[in-house]
C-alpha cells in the first residue's frame, strides 16, 4: 500500500518510545521517514539502542491507526504540524520531551514574535481575575505580534483567554485529550470563538483520545515549553500551576508569579516561588515587558501628550498617593471605596503613563506630579 507522507509523518508519532532525538537518529540513518517503516527490527534496534521496543507490528499498527487520523484531521480542517514542519512551535523544539506531532485547530502562529503563558488555580479569586484582566488589557497595549496561551481550565486560564478575545490578542488553549471532544464542556463556546478569531485549540493526542487525568500534566510541558516567558497568577502550595513552573525554569523559560498576602491560600504557591527565586515578582505587565526587555509600540518621535487627563477614580487615587506617599491595593480599596477591579485597571492606566510607580507588596507610589 502506498501511503502519504503524513501518514508517516503521524505513524512515527505514535510510536509512544520515540522522542525528537530518536527521530532525528531514525530519519539521518535511512534517509526518510518511509525508509524507517521499510526497515527490518534490527536496524532500528542499531539505530536507537537495544532498549528499542519497536518491532514490525509495532509499526505496522501505527500505519493503520494513521491512515484514519489523516483522514479525520482533513475532513476537519485540523493542522498536523510535525516536528519538521516551518508551523511546528520553534519553542519546543529545544524541549527534550516535546511531541514529534501536535494537531491544531485554528490558524494561529504559534511562532508569535512574543508568547506569553498564564496558567493558575481553578479557584481563582477576585484579585487573581483581576489582575490577569489587567495585565492582557495592558499586554495589547504595549507589544506587538503577541499570543496569549493557557490551559482553557476553569479560573485564572479561561479568564487569560476570555481577556485576550476582548482586546483582540490570539489565543491559544492547549487541551489533554483529542480535538473531537472538548472539556470541560462549558467553555466549547469560548473555545469556538478562540478558533474563530485567530486564535487555536492544540494537543498532541489523536483526535478520539479521550480526557485522561495523567494527560493534564503531560499537557504542562507544552504549556510551559511553547511560551517566552510564564506567568503564574495564583496557586495553593500543591498544584498543576508549580509543575508548569518548575518545567518551564527547567526549559530556561522566565518564569514571574504574582504574589499575595501569606493569608491567602491561592497565593502561597506564587509566595513560595518567588521566596525560592523560581519566579521573579510581577505586579502588571510592564514589570514583564521590562524584565524581557521587549520593545513597545511607542512609536520613535512621537511626543507623548504634555496634559494627561485622569478620570474621576484616576484624579482620587493620584489625590490619595500624593498625601499617603504610598499605599497597597487593599488599603486604597478601603479608604477609597473602589473595588479591586477598578483599582488595578485604573493604576495599570496610570502606570502606563507613568504617574505611579508599582513597588513589592502590591504597593503603589507617584512617579511623577501633574
């Protein structure tokens, strides 16, 4: 039977033993991927070592699995990007355990000029939502050619999605199971939108794989290897979120985390990291585009504008700063009467025009009088 490159390209990746490096090893010694599954069990035992375990009906199951998943990932317009491939996440590449074949669902460049991870608890609280709003809002405003990945979990990863959908930011959910099913199910709607909007849904199971929980952690070394830098926003002191940071520090990724007060549950993860120097402090975005030294959209010889108008809430904050001298978030949200919400938008604003100043403690100050 004669076959499709991709359905090579497919069938090797199914073969669960080998990794990039195999492959590589497998492709240079008989010259292309066909050559491989023409080979006899002794040449491939050559090639990767007597601890191979692949053996002829090995190979053969994994043609026929194959042709059927070339067949699905046509009829549904799905992008099998080998490890090869130009569209294959570059990012990756240099991880010594990512997938030879990842299936994508959108048109997305997942070779974005600047990729920004953000996962966290499911339990988000009010702070934790709040400042991821803020920090994607501030994102689009300041870099260029930027995306946006999560894991399209309950809490701080839909949040990191549904934010990048509102300021036009691609967005791209990495999920542990095949593209035919989705979970959790209640988010197949913000999932659509994602796709539709220049964003994708990408794995690397085969489209009838069904959600498994170990897949949620194999689903971690994408997240944290297809990104610049990862953002953890809140997490208790055991979770998902810390094996994602821990695999991207692994991989030489930045890894920033927000902090909290030792009171919180879902900050004494992000405590922790950042007590270990695992993560560096972050309390907006600008503290990311700084520590990365990206370049902004601040167009060469434009003047900013002499007169900054702030709003009623930004004109009470400035008051408030310049008699206090500084103050934390929750101490402005008492005496202010503003919701933290409104707070961290109206200071991630004024932070951009540079009247405050962010310090550690989720603390504030004026940098310039107006």
């Amino acid at each position: 039977m004669v076959y499709s490159e991709l359905t090579y390209k497919i069938a090797l990746s199914l073969l669960k033993s080998v990794t990039i490096g195999d492959a590589r090893e497998l492709i240079s010694r008989f010259g292309s991927i066909e050559a491989i599954f023409s080979a006899d069990y002794r040449g491939i035992v050559s090639a990767l070592g007597s601890t191979s375990v692949i053996d002829r009906n090995k190979l053969d199951e994994a043609l026929a699995k194959a042709v059927d998943e070339e067949q699905w990932v046509k009829n549904n317009g799905v992008r099998a990007l080998f490890f090869e491939d130009e569209d294959y996440p570059h990012r990756l590449i240099d991880c010594a355990d990512a997938p030879l074949m990842l299936y994508a669902l959108g048109d997305a460049n997942l070779n974005a000029s600047r990729i920004i991870s953000i996962v966290g608890t499911r339990h988000a609280t009010n702070y934790g939502l709040a400042f991821v709003n803020q920090f994607v809002a501030d994102i689009s405003k300041t870099i260029d050619d930027v995306l946006i990945v999560s894991g399209l979990a309950y809490g701080i990863d839909v949040s990191a999605h549904k934010e990048s959908l509102k300021v036009d930011i691609p967005t791209v959910g990495i999920v542990a199971h095949g593209l035919s099913t989705l979970y959790p199910a209640a988010h197949r709607d913000i999932a659509a939108r994602m796709v539709k909007e220049g964003g994708a849904l990408l794995t690397e199971y085969t489209h009838a794989t069904s959600v498994s929980k170990g897949f949620f952690l194999a689903r971690n070394r994408i997240v944290a290897g297809i990104c610049d830098a990862l953002v953890v926003v809140e997490t208790a002191e055991k979770g998902g979120s810390l094996v994602t940071a821990r695999l991207a520090s692994d991989y030489g990724k930045p890894v920033f985390a927000l902090p909290g007060r030792t009171s919180d549950l879902y900050s004494k993860g992000c405590n922790r990291l950042i007590y270990n120097n695992s993560a560096t402090l972050i309390t907006s975005a600008y503290d990311l585009v700084k520590a990365m030294m990206w370049s902004t959209k601040k167009t060469e010889g434009c003047q900013q504008s002499i007169f900054i108008e702030l709003s009623p809430s930004q004109q009470t904050i400035y008051d408030y700063l310049v008699n206090q001298g500084e103050a934390t978030l929750n101490n402005m949200s008492e005496n202010l009467d503003l919701p933290i919400s409104q707070l961290m938008q109206d200071l991630g604003d004024m932070e951009f025009d540079e009247i405050v100043m962010p310090l550690p403690g989720n603390k504030y100050r004026i940098n310039k009088t107006l």
